[in-house]
C-alpha cells in the first residue's frame, strides 16, 4: 500500500538560481515556503556581477540576507554562496573567500576561446581548463567542493552531446588527477553522467533537477516548439531519462535533489525563438520530486534524496526539523507574479499533482 503521508527533515536545494534586484523579492519567498532549510546559490549573474570575487560576492550576500530578513527567515534559512570560477581567479583570493564563508564551494562554467559559453551568462568562465589545475589543487587540500556545469561549450559540439562530451575530456582527467577533491555533476541528463557518477565512488556526487525526471527532449516540441520547456542542459532522449530517474529513486546515496530553479520574466521566456533557457520549479519543487518517488514506488528513498545525502560537503547537518508531505491534491499555478512586477511560468503550471506540502 502506497503511503499517504512523508515525513522528512527540512530540505536542501543544492542548486538554484533566485536572480537579484525586483526577480529576488518575487521568487526567493517560494523557496523559503517550500520549507527549505538551505539553498546552493549560483553566481552567474551577468551585467557584470558574477560572484567570481570577493568584491563582487559581498554585496550579494547583502542583498540576499536583507531580502530573507524582510520573510522573517534570516535565522531559518542558510544561503550557500559560490564562487563563479574565472581564468583570473587566484589562489589566495579563493582560499580567503572560503576560510571566511563568503564562498563554500566553487561553480565552474566553461566558455570556448571565443569566449562563448553554454550557458546562461557563462561567457565569462574558463577558457583554460588545466592553467586552473592549481586551485582545484587547493580545493582538494582545503576541502572546497568543485560544482561543474559540464558541458563542452564550443559550436561545434551538437546540443544533446555536450554534457557527454565535457564529461569525458573535461571532468574525467579532473577526477583522475585529483581524487580526494569533491565533485558535483550539476543538473545531471545523461546515462554516461550518471554511470560516471556512480563508478567513479566517493568524492563525486550528482544533483538531479525535476524535468529532466520527469520529461525527456519530446517536450521541446509537443504543440510545437515549446520555449517553456527550453533549459540547459537540454532535455535528452527518454533513455537517458530512465537511467538518470533508476539511480535517483533506487536510493543512491550520491545523488541529490538541485531544482536549478532559474525563473525568467514571462515575456522573455515565451519568445518563440532565442528564449531564455531555464525553467522556474520552485514553486512545486518538494512535491515535483515526491510525484517522482511515489511513480516509482520509491517514497522510502524520497527523503534522503531530499534532505541528507551529500549536504554535508555544504557545511550542513540534517535539519532536526521536520516536514510533511501528504497524498492530496495540488492546483500548481500556471504564474507567479504581477504584470506591474513580472511574472514568471511556474514548471508544470496548470496542471495538478498528487501531492502536496503541508503548510
């Protein structure tokens, strides 16, 4: 018999992207009631802001904390920080950064010798991969955890074989060379991540986002082209989704739950063409994932997923808090918003699903 009720410690979104300025007030306020008790925040702000120094992470770190002090959460919620990786990025800056807590681990974006990246403001990340073996070096002494998004950036390569690609040639000689250094695969998509995940053992861990559970690359085109559910890493075939999906719900303990959360204003996300990449769950992330769990019959494995394996690499201890999730129905709200403030396309919006967080 299915269970009708899950309890878990409070969670951790070991990836999301919650912007800044007027987006920042809109959207972090969903995350906090999604009842998380930490968030891994992304530095690929863009406009020149990128967390890739002290200087410019300090006035982040403002920002955010004043925004969680005005929901009543400054006590209850613990924004994780990381530092953008640049080709300029020097070892003593890094290391400070960490002893001090304004960085705990370090997102590397890779961008092709054009200075092209992947990604979303990612034009600024490593060029030069091996010129920053020095720091990954440093991290691997100083216990700082390495975030990738790895995907081979160059035009060259095609889209549903980046993440393949980046794994092989770029992660593969990183893991080889430097084996006490802690590993994250952002957003996971593909098997051959996924089997690299799981043989390469500890130190290497994978997050895993609720679309890329949940939908495979017909998606993209159901109705036509459908920029809502344009993101990156692309959606890939339904093997891929099937693979990924086995090692989540089977309990691996190397897995974790990144919702890569990434809200864009509604105009913007619905161009028809040269959309913006990224797709906002944090509305519905705690039962998008339990949807998941519940499909596969798995709901025993839901909460470490969800709220302990791997945290520990983040600073963090399982929260003494629970939470509660219960067999009931959910209207997910198709916006979030106003058109004077903006509004953002909510992941599954419109539609219902069978669970629900209770308040």
């Amino acid at each position: 018999m299915k269970p009708n009720q899950i309890r878990i410690p409070r969670w951790v979104d070991r990836h999301f992207h919650p912007r800044m300025g007027n987006m920042l007030k809109l959207v972090l306020p969903y995350t906090l009631r999604q009842q998380a008790q930490a968030g891994v925040i992304m530095g690929n702000h863009g406009e020149g802001k990128e967390t890739s120094t002290i200087a410019k992470t300090v006035p982040r770190i403002k920002e955010v904390r004043r925004c969680l002090k005005e929901h009543g959460y400054l006590r209850k919620f613990t924004p994780i920080f990381t530092c953008y990786l640049t080709d300029d990025l020097s070892v003593a800056e890094l290391v400070e950064g960490f002893r001090h807590d304004y960085w705990r681990a370090v997102k590397v974006y890779l961008a092709d010798k054009k200075g092209e990246g992947g990604t979303t403001n990612s034009q600024h990340g490593v060029r030069d991969l091996k010129g920053r073996y020095r720091l990954f070096a440093a991290m691997e002494k100083f216990g700082i955890p390495l975030l990738g998004h790895w995907e081979a950036p160059e035009e060259g390569a095609d889209e549903f074989d980046r993440e393949k690609i980046s794994i092989e040639r770029d992660l593969a000689p990183i893991r080889k060379r430097f084996p006490d250094l802690r590993i994250v695969v952002e957003h996971l998509t593909t098997k051959d991540a996924a089997d690299f995940v799981n043989e390469a053992g500890d130190n290497t861990y994978a997050t895993v986002t609720s679309q890329h559970l949940m939908l495979n690359r017909n998606a993209l085109f159901r109705g036509g082209l459908c920029p809502q559910h344009w993101c990156k890493p692309v959606l890939k075939r339904e093997y891929h989704r099937l693979a990924v999906r086995k090692y989540v719900t089977s309990g691996h303990l190397r897995f974790g739950a990144g919702t890569d959360s990434a809200p864009h204003d509604k105009e913007k996300k619905s161009l028809p063409c040269g959309c913006a990449a990224g797709i906002f769950s944090a509305v519905d992330a705690v039962e998008l994932y339990a949807t998941v769990f519940d499909e596969d019959g798995a709901t025993e494995f839901y909460g470490n997923f969800m709220s302990s394996n791997f945290i520990s690499i983040y600073g963090l201890d399982v929260s003494d808090e629970g939470m509660l999730i219960e067999r009931a129905p959910f209207a997910v709200p198709e916006t979030v918003g106003s058109k004077a403030a903006g509004k953002v396309i909510v992941f599954k919006g419109g539609e219902t699903l069978p669970w629900r967080l209770v308040a």
